[in-house]
C-alpha cells in the first residue's frame, strides 16, 4: 500500500507528537527514541537504508518539538505508539528502538505480537538500576546535571522537563529493563539486537558491557532472538558513529519477515 509522506503534530491526550512519515510504498519502518532523545538521531540510519523503505519517526513527550504532558510514563509512550501507527495507518511495522525505545519495543512486541513484523533493538538489554540505591543514584545523577537540561534539549539530547522528571523517566525505565528478560524470551517476532561496548552516562566500570551478557542465555534460548552485531561505539554514540550496523541489521530482518509472511 503507497503512502502520502506527511510532517507535522499528532494530537494525543494531553499532548501533541511531532511525526516524520516518508511515504511510499515501501515496508514501514518505525523508529523508537532514546529516553531523552529526539528523531534526529535516526537521520544517518535512515540515509542508510535508503528510499526503500517508509520512514516514521516522531518525538516522544516533551522532546524535540513535541510538547509537554502531565503523563510522562512508559504506558503512555506506549499508548503514543500505537496512536502513530493508528494516525498513518501503518499495520504491521519493523520497529526499531535505540535504549529506551528498545524495551518500548519489546513490551509493545508482547502485547502485539501478530501486529508486529520484527523487532531491532539497539544497545538496550534487560538490566537496571532498582531499589533504594539505585533509585537515589538515578537522582543525584540528574540533579547534578539539571544545569545542562536546557542546552541539551535544544541539541535533541534533553526533554523539556524538571530534573527530578527527567530521573522518575529514568529510574521507572530501569524497573521495567530489569525485570523485561521473560519478556524478551517470549517474543515470537525476530528480533535482532546491535550492541554497543564500554560504558555511556551514568555508569561506570564496565557495567554496561557486564549488563550485556544477561543476553547470552536468551538468545540460547529463544531462537527467534539474535545479535547482529557489536559494535565500537558506545551506547551514546552508537547511531551517530555505528549507523551501518544498524541498518544492516534492520536489512536482516526484512529479509527474515519477508520470507514468513503470508
């Protein structure tokens, strides 16, 4: 089915969502943000794959040009995803998620397993801070960088929020990772991970490379799961420096999917 390409602001509860839509009649891919970042950062994965597929990106609450809402939760990130797909009459899209919009992903994934065609997450897996400590380290973690939220918001890297809404953002996301390894073992879509290496904000150590092997058992045992790829960047600069390997692996999996479809 072709498409009209279409730019502008979706209208959702309390809310409004700035939307990207490329048109055409290629397959739908939708792209799924960091949890501070706007679309922008999917632009070099999207010059990679070319004109061969249709493109939807849009800013989550409160970043880029999308505006604020008193709702700031995963819930309602997910309610926003199916309100795009809704609004472009996109069906059974690849999602592709970076961080935050990976474990989007993979909840919306479970929840819709016959909407979805396949899944590519990037440099995100199921651990996370919790529990008292980690939940304070979350907080003095973004109260230190409260300072540098309004500069980073112009750059695509903030939302338009409080510091201390920009830490329940982050540690509600660290709940859900810590406890989405069922959830990712279940899935019955392809899903293919690209991951990144060394640590990123916020971590220190080696913990996020230590965080990353909690998907060997997985993928051993779920055979719809793989890793495509790992990669040098760190989780920061994974889609600036490593785009490539994410679009070859969004190219895998649309191999994969064409060949079961119906």
């Amino acid at each position: 089915m072709t498409s009209t390409a279409w730019t502008g602001m979706l209208p959702v509860d309390d809310t409004a969502l700035y939307v990207s839509d490329t048109g055409g009649p290629g397959r739908p891919v939708v792209y799924l943000n960091g949890a501070y970042a706007d679309q922008s950062h999917w632009k070099r994965v999207i010059a990679d794959l070319g004109t061969g597929y249709r493109h939807i990106t849009y800013d989550q609450r409160a970043r880029g040009k999308s505006r604020r809402s008193a709702d700031y939760s995963f819930e309602a990130c997910l309610r926003d995803l199916d309100a795009v797909l809704t609004a472009r009459d996109v069906e059974r899209p690849l999602l592709v998620g970076w961080s935050y919009g990976g474990i989007l992903g993979w909840h919306w994934a479970d929840r819709n397993p016959d909407r979805v065609q396949g899944l590519v997450t990037v440099d995100a897996f199921p651990i996370g801070l919790t529990g008292e400590a980690g939940r304070e380290r979350i907080r003095r973690l973004f109260r230190r960088m409260r300072w540098a939220f309004p500069i980073a918001s112009r750059l695509g890297l903030a939302a338009k929020m409080t510091a201390d809404q920009h830490a329940d953002v982050n540690i509600e996301c660290n709940e859900i990772s810590a406890a989405s390894g069922p959830v990712i073992e279940r899935l019955t879509c392809p899903v293919r991970f690209v991951l990144a290496t060394g640590d990123s904000l916020g971590s220190k150590d080696g913990e996020m490379d230590e965080g990353r092997k909690v998907l060997d058992p997985i993928v051993a045992h779920n055979p719809n799961v793989k890793v495509s790829a790992k990669v040098p960047s760190n989780h920061s600069k994974i889609l600036r420096n490593d785009s490539p390997a994410v679009a070859d692996a969004v190219r895998e999996l649309a191999a994969t999917t064409r060949s079961i479809e119906p």
